[in-house]
C-alpha cells in the first residue's frame, strides 16, 4: 500500500494517464493520516491523558493477564521474533509487491521511496495506541465487524463526532482498495504470463495478453467479493495463514537465486513441495494457529510456522543439489532465445518496425523494454544471444 501510493506518485510525471491512480493514492494517503494524527491529540484530551490511558490499560492487564499483556508474555519470547523475522523475509516475495517495485522507473525510485516509507512506521505505531485506548475504555470489537477489529468499533463510538466516524471510515476503506487493485493486478500477470500464454495461446499478442490480464484481474476482485459474502470468516483467515507460510517457500528459488545459481534446479523443487507440506501439515495440527510449539529442556517453545518450514526446505535444497550433483543428474537449464527480447510493449501509439522509424527519439534509453537491448536494473545493453545459467 505505501510502495503502490510512492510509485503512483513518481510514475504519474511522465505518465498522464496515471494521474487518477496517483490522485487516489495521494487522497488516500491524506485522509488516513488526519484520521489516525487526529485521533492520536483528541483522544487524550477527552481522557484525561496519555498517563489516565496507560494507567487503565495495565490495571485491566493485571485483572485479566489471560486476555491482554502490556509486555510479551513468556510464551511469545520466541513465537514473536520468529514471525517478525518470517514476515521480513516473506515481504518481497508476494507477487503484488515485485509488480508494484518491477513498474518504477528505477532503482534510484526504488531507493527514494524505501526511505519514504519509513515515515508509515510512525503511522502503525500510533494506531497501536488506538489499541490502548480501547482496552482502557472497554471497548469491545463489534459483531458488525465480525469481532475482528476494535478500531471500527472506536471510531463508531461516542468519543468522536459523528463526520468523524464517517471521515476515519471512509479512510480506512479507501486504504484497503489500493493494496487490493495491485494485488489484484499481480494475480493477473501471474496468470496470464505462466498460464496464459504458455499453454492456452503460446502465439497470443501483447493486446491479447492484456486483455486477458484485465479478464483474469477482474475475475480475482470478483472471486475475493464472494469469499467475504458467502464463506465464513474464519476460512479466509486460514486461507491467508496458510499463504503466507506458503510464499515463504518460494525464498530459495526467488531471493537466494538472485546471488548464486549454485542450487540443483529439481532440488529447488524438492525443498518446495517439502516446506509446502511441512508446513501445511503443521497449520493443520494446531488447528491452524501460526506457532508450532516444540519442547526443548524441558520448556515449550513455540516457533513461527512458516519460518520453521522454511528451514526444513533450505536443508532439502541443500541436501539434494549435493546427492544429485554426486550422481550426474542432469537439471534442466534456464535460457532465453531472441524472440524473449521481441515482443513490444502494449503503449497507446502507433506500432512500429524499428527505432529509426520514431519522429524523435528519447534523451536517454528506456529502461525495461522488451526488445529495446536495456535491462530493467541497468544501462547496460542487453546480448541478444541465447543465455545459459552457469552454477557458481
């Protein structure tokens, strides 16, 4: 959400039909930071003060410690590092984000906005706040908001205005649809690049392709609008468990294959459908809470599934890239021919031919072009020969 706002916000200069997107993005942005700043300064005013609140929160910890903790309690010493970790690890992975960073314009982009984003970490941490606000009061999560969330419920309370409660609703819900486009937008590309074109129209245009995209992309928004109306709750909720310890198995091959080609390809299936498995099995038994516990010296230590998982599936990938290596067994080989390099943007302006046959040509190459001889991360012209992966 904060990457898709930046990078609206930097492609909208050269881009005029971006400038809705980014127009989105920047209102967005705006309402959802008055809204949580607002409430931030009000709240303690109508309270008696940030000390009123957090004296009433740790009175209400010691009467419940069951329910709420204002530090981590013995059994999350581990679960917590863990899934942060994980959740580090897992963050590039998910298609949505590589669409959204993959778009800019460039690394220096890319650069710019990780530092911007930081700004976001002081946003999360006030709404944390609202969170003490509501064990203070004894606000409870409404059933209207199928008990998920207490800020729902605080914003509909008495202690606000009712234009309040209407402005900080409408932020919230503005705030899920822009994550939702481009996660929406990721699915689509991973159909219609792995799935599409491979295997139902391998000879389909550019035009066609996106066609297909918008079909497939609007058939995600659709399927999702359906889980929310008619599954219960708690299905999307493991759905979404599970995915996440899912993607986490695609580390090796995405992130680690970036700096070595040293992995046995078949390997990198075998730790996958094996960290897959674990991990889904694990979910499973403990009726899908996201820690598995393990008794260690005779204490119970309970680890971030998906992490665990993880682990199990670098040391298959591990194990079997060196049992298949000592064998000779023979991996299949990732190469790119001439006709990778052909295919021409899908851009509102005229096809054509060659360069020479543009009325002007730009001030400086563009990048992340099909057929343009440049790389997406670099000046650097791209060969046009057929490229084998090398190990080492």
């Amino acid at each position: 959400m904060r990457v898709t706002a930046l990078k609206q916000l930097e492609t909208s200069k050269t881009e005029p039909d971006s400038w809705s997107d980014a127009t989105i993005a920047i209102i967005k942005g705006v309402m959802i930071w008055l809204a949580i700043v607002i409430a931030f300064l009000y709240l303690p005013s109508r309270l008696g003060g940030f000390g009123t609140i957090f004296a009433e929160a740790s009175r209400k910890a010691i009467q419940d410690p069951g329910a709420f903790h204002l530090t981590l309690a013995k059994a999350q010493m581990v679960s917590y590092p863990t899934t942060v970790l994980s959740s580090a690890l897992a963050f590039l992975l998910y298609p949505h984000t590589l669409t959204v960073v993959l778009s800019a314009r460039g690394n220096k982009v890319i650069r710019r906005n990780a530092i911007l984003m930081l700004a976001f970490i002081i946003l999360i941490a006030l709404s944390g706040f609202l969170g003490f606000v509501a064990i203070a009061m004894g606000i409870q999560p409404s059933p209207i908001y199928h008990f998920n969330s207490v800020i729902f419920a605080l914003f509909t309370s008495h202690l606000f205005p009712a234009w309040f409660s209407g402005f900080a609703l409408a932020a919230l819900a503005v705030s899920a649809l822009v994550p939702v486009a481009i996660m929406s937008i990721g699915c689509a590309n991973l159909f219609t690049r792995n799935i599409y074109r491979p295997y139902v129209r391998p000879n389909s245009t550019e035009r066609e392709e996106s066609n297909a995209a918008k079909i497939a992309a609007f058939l995600v928004k659709f399927g999702a609008l359906i889980f929310i109306l008619f599954l219960p709750t708690a299905f999307a909720s493991n759905l979404q468990l599970a995915g996440g310890v899912w993607i986490r198995q695609t580390l090796p091959a995405v992130f680690l294959g970036l700096y070595t080609r040293w992995f046995h390809t078949i390997a990198l299936i075998v730790g996958l459908i094996g960290g897959i498995g674990l991990g889904t099995w694990m979910l499973a038994s403990q009726h899908f809470s996201s820690v598995y516990p393990f008794v260690l010296g005779g204490s119970q230590v309970q680890v971030y599934t998906g992490l665990v998982a993880l682990i199990v599936n670098l040391l298959l990938t591990i194990l079997c890239t060196l049992l298949f290596r000592s064998i000779g067994l023979r991996e299949r080989k990732d190469t790119t021919t001439p006709a990778d390099y052909k295919d021409m943007p899908v851009i509102p302006l005229p096809m054509i031919d060659t360069v020479t046959d543009m009325p002007t040509l730009p001030t400086r190459p563009q990048t992340g072009v099909p057929g343009s001889g440049y790389s997406a991360f670099s000046q650097a012209p791209i060969s046009k020969e057929p490229m084998e992966r090398k190990h080492g």
